[in-house]
C-alpha cells in the first residue's frame, strides 16, 4: 500500500473511532429518582445513607429532590435553601419530640415522567418521636408515600403517579428499563450510577482503539520515510 494510502486508511479508522465515542457519550443514561440530601449551613450534601436509616436530630434539614441523575456527583440538589429557624418557625420545641425541617423539590417539567407535571417545591416541619427515622419525619408530612420492592422510595406525595428508578437516556429522555435496586439510590442504599456499566465505552474498547490508532501513526511515519 501506498504512503498516501495508508494515510487515508488512518482517516477512516480516526473518523471510526470518533464515531465510536460519540455512540458512546450518547447514549449516557441517567436514572429518574428521588435523591435525599442533608442541610447545614454551607448548603446541601449528598446523604450516604438511605432515609429509613438516618435518625436526624432536632434542628436537622433533610431535603429530597426529583430528578435524572447519572450519579452522586451529577445528582440536582433541592431548590430551596436548609434553613431550619425559617421552616419550623412556627413549630417550638417539646419535650419527648424533635423537629425536623423538609425540603421536598419534585423537580422540574423535564425530569418529569411522560404525562406528568410535577407539583411546586415545599417545606413542612416534622414533630416526630425523638428516635423517629427521617423516613418516618417524611411520611408524616408528605403522605402518600410509595416504595418499590426494592425499598426504593418511589413517590412523595403521590409524585410521580408510576414508575420507580428508571434509566432515562440522557439524550432522548426515553425511559430504557427499570433500575437496579443498587443504582438510584441515597433512598435505598447507594448512590445511582455506582455500576461503570452503563454509559460510556469499556476500557477493553479503549484499549483496541488506541491500538488501531497506534498501528494506523506507525504505517504513516514508514510511509514517509520511505518517500524521504
């Protein structure tokens, strides 16, 4: 084959591989859940543990949000600030009881399944027992509340009417199949996305393509110094 060849041959496998990764960006998925997040003064912070596990003290801000997340990282935080003096103003203190403050955020109109509308974020002050689970300070304010077999928790309030985890396509927003009870969920037990299955090229693919392309810049250097 020809210097000139060869170099056209490195095009189409550089233009292969570019279209290989951009397959692979694309079809990145997210999945559609109820993520719950702790308050302090500096903001929101991810929770590292499922709602039914966590037993909050009086004065805690606990918030839940509603969106498509690939992960922890990506995942949208509530849209309302932690502010506990704000949210239970109105609810003092009482002996054998603890306050805590919810920030509950369904999201918005695109994180939303088909045919549904989410409704706007709101805060509620819990008065629960003092060993109750934030799980347990959820359920008193924000009934109904739905859990998949999974113990995922699928709905606040009745939102979203159906569905429970589901991986969304981050490009299309199609729904592509229930989760994994390991991947959506803070509600449950870990984080979304904790499986590098989904989403991107593997590391084996990675691997043969940098070998094509290490072969393809081999036979175009030969192929010049040929001509020299």
């Amino acid at each position: 084959m020809s210097g000139r060849g060869r170099a056209t041959v490195l095009l189409v496998v550089l233009g292969t591989v570019l279209s290989v990764l951009g397959a692979g960006t694309a079809q990145a998925a997210g999945y559609r859940y109820w993520s719950f997040w702790e308050g302090s003064g500096s903001g929101w912070a991810y929770a590292t543990q499922g709602p039914s596990l966590v037993r909050p003290d009086d004065g805690s801000v606990q918030g839940f949000r509603f969106a498509v997340s690939a992960d922890s990282q990506d995942a949208a935080k509530p849209r309302r600030s932690p502010d506990f003096a704000k949210i239970c103003a109105d609810t003092p203190a009482k002996d054998g009881s603890k306050r805590v403050a919810l920030v509950i955020d369904p999201g918005t109109a695109a994180d939303a399944p088909q045919g549904e509308t989410p409704p706007p974020p709101r805060t509620a002050c819990a008065r629960v027992p003092e060993d109750a689970s934030s799980a347990e300070a959820l359920a008193s304010v924000a009934k109904p509340l739905r859990y998949g077999s999974d113990a995922l928790l699928c709905a606040i309030s009745g939102y979203p009417a159906a569905g429970c985890g589901e991986q969304v396509s981050s490009t299309t927003g199609t729904e592509s199949g229930r989760a994994t009870a390991s991947a959506p969920t803070s509600t449950a037990a870990s984080a979304p996305g904790s499986d590098d299955s989904g989403g991107g090229p593997s590391a084996g693919v990675l691997f043969g393509v940098g070998a094509v392309l290490l072969l393809g810049i081999a036979a175009v250097a030969q192929a010049r110094r040929r001509r020299g």
